[in-house]
C-alpha cells in the first residue's frame, strides 16, 4: 500500500531511534552523575548520528563551557544550537559569556544587545555574573541590562505605573485633627500593584490594590474591608494626584451611589484622602472623609 515502509527499513528506523534515546539517555545519566568527560563523548556520539539536533548541541556546548572545555568548540555548538532555532536567547546569552571571558569585548557587547533586543528577561543571570566582570561598567553593558530587567519588570520600568508613588510609606492618618488609623502602602509584583494596608482607630481593617491598567490608560483600586464593603474605582492620574470614581448599589433596595475619591500631595510631604458622595445622580455632593496623611516616624 503506498505510504508504508518496507518491513526492513521500518526495523532500521525503530533500532536507530532506539539507539539515539539511550545515547541521549546515557548522556544525560552521566551528566547529572558528575562525569562530564562521559556525558561530553556521548552528546558527540549522538550528533553524529543526529546532526540537527539542537537540544544536543546546546547541552554539549553547555558541558565544555561549564567545565574547562574547549570554549571555541562550544561556541559552535551554541551557534549551531541558534541556527537550529533551540534556544536562541539562551545561546546568544552563553556566547555573549563566551566572548566576554575571552576578551572579545565588542563581539560580548553585541550579543547581549541582541538578547535584550530580543526580549531576553533574566537579569539575575546578568547581574554579577563574573564573565562580565571587564565590561560591566561599560555605557552599552548598562543599557542592555536596563533593557533586559525592563523585560522582567516591565512595570517597574514603566513611569505611568509610578504616578501614585507619592502614597507609598508608612502613615498616621487623621480627620479633623483627630487620630483616624493607621496606613501602610507598599509596591509589590515589581511595581506592578500599590498594596494598602488600613488599620482603623476601631481596630476595623481594610486592604486595596492600585494599579494602572495600560489598556485602558486608566488607574484601578479594588478596595475590600472587614465590614463587608467593596468598591471598585476607575480613574486617572493627573494634576500631582490619583483621581477615582465608583458607582456601587445597595444590595437591599438598589439604591444607587456616586463615589469621587481622590488622593492628592501637598507641598509639606503629607497626603490628602478626600470622598464624595452622591445619591442623586451627582447633583448634590457630601463629604464622608477628609483624611490628611502624615509620614509615620521611628522611634
């Protein structure tokens, strides 16, 4: 019938396969074992009979690399690895080392700036690395790591996403001149969320996230307190402050609210909250809260 194989050939091609999964697996025995000089002359066994095979290439490449090997050896491997499509950031990356430690200055430089480019999103891998020990004060290693760890923590790179540092801190909170609770907002997931911490002067607790949202070019707060109020505000950042609206409904009778919530800096550091509401349709405005934020000191 057209399309099957010979019965023989078929065997051929069973064995062989076979016989590149146990050098693949003798290989990788050896390595996690230790014995590199093994786990080395298998991957070359393998590519022998394997010469495509990317996931090969890049682990021999990385064997000779990690202990004392032929470095130029390896560098073909990595670039052979590239050219095959396996791993093409990882092997720009360990060619950049490469060169590094060799001394090739411009040829390092000009892989890293191909990864960054690229998107490449480890800078731990980066950051104090010894190969880059002759070029880390140079303007383009800079530029490419700030690349890179934009790529890790594209918030924290972004200055939209910074609009509301001004409410990071630790504060004592009052109304009126009188002691309200106490606030602690810090930035977590790489600046990606301002998370708030509320204790009140009752000993009620409520938390919120702030985040700007770059879809919609708007910033968000999810607020959620102990006793049973949530909110979810929208607004912009502007004018020194974060402004916010909400509307929420009253679950017993459907009633419905208009929140303006907004948060500005003075000029001595201190913060204010302020909070309006409407209950019809935002003809008429009454304040529910006038905080003022003072930075908590250490005793």
């Amino acid at each position: 019938m057209r399309g099957l194989l010979p019965i023989g050939l078929l065997i051929f091609v069973t064995s062989a396969g076979a016989d590149l999964n146990a050098l693949r697996a003798e290989a990788n025995a050896a390595a996690a074992a230790g014995d590199h000089a093994t786990a080395i002359a298998r991957f070359q066994d393998l590519l022998q009979e394997s010469p495509d095979d990317g996931g090969a290439h890049y682990r021999l490449a990385t064997l000779l690399m990690d202990n004392d090997g032929d470095l130029d050896l390896a560098m073909a491997h990595f670039e052979q690895a590239r050219d095959l499509s396996f791993q093409p950031l990882g092997a720009g990356y360990r060619l950049s080392r490469i060169h590094a430690r060799q001394g090739r200055t411009e040829e390092a430089l000009s892989e890293l700036e191909s990864i960054a480019a690229a998107g490449f999103g480890l800078p731990n891998l980066i950051e104090g690395q010894a190969d880059y020990a002759s070029i880390n004060g140079d303007p383009r290693f800079i530029a490419a790591l700030e690349q890179i760890q934009a790529a890790r923590y594209p918030c924290q790179a972004d200055e939209r996403h910074h609009a509301f540092d001004f409410w990071i801190g630790e504060w004592e909170v009052t109304q009126n001149g009188q002691f309200a609770g106490t606030n602690k907002i810090q930035p977590i997931l790489g600046h990606c969320a301002i998370f708030e911490q509320w204790t009140g002067a009752n000993g009620g607790e409520g938390k919120s996230f702030n985040y700007y949202d770059p879809g919609y070019d708007r910033w968000r707060q999810i607020w959620i307190s102990d006793s049973g109020s949530f909110i979810e505000f929208t607004g912009e950042a502007r004018d020194g402050g974060v402004f916010y609206t909400a509307e929420t409904i009253d679950p017993t009778d459907g009633s419905r609210t208009d929140h303006k919530f907004q948060f500005t800096r003075n000029d001595d550091g201190t913060v204010r909250q302020f909070w309006q509401t409407s209950t019809d349709g935002g003809t008429t405005w009454n304040t529910i809260w006038d905080g003022r934020y003072e930075r908590m000191t250490e005793e």
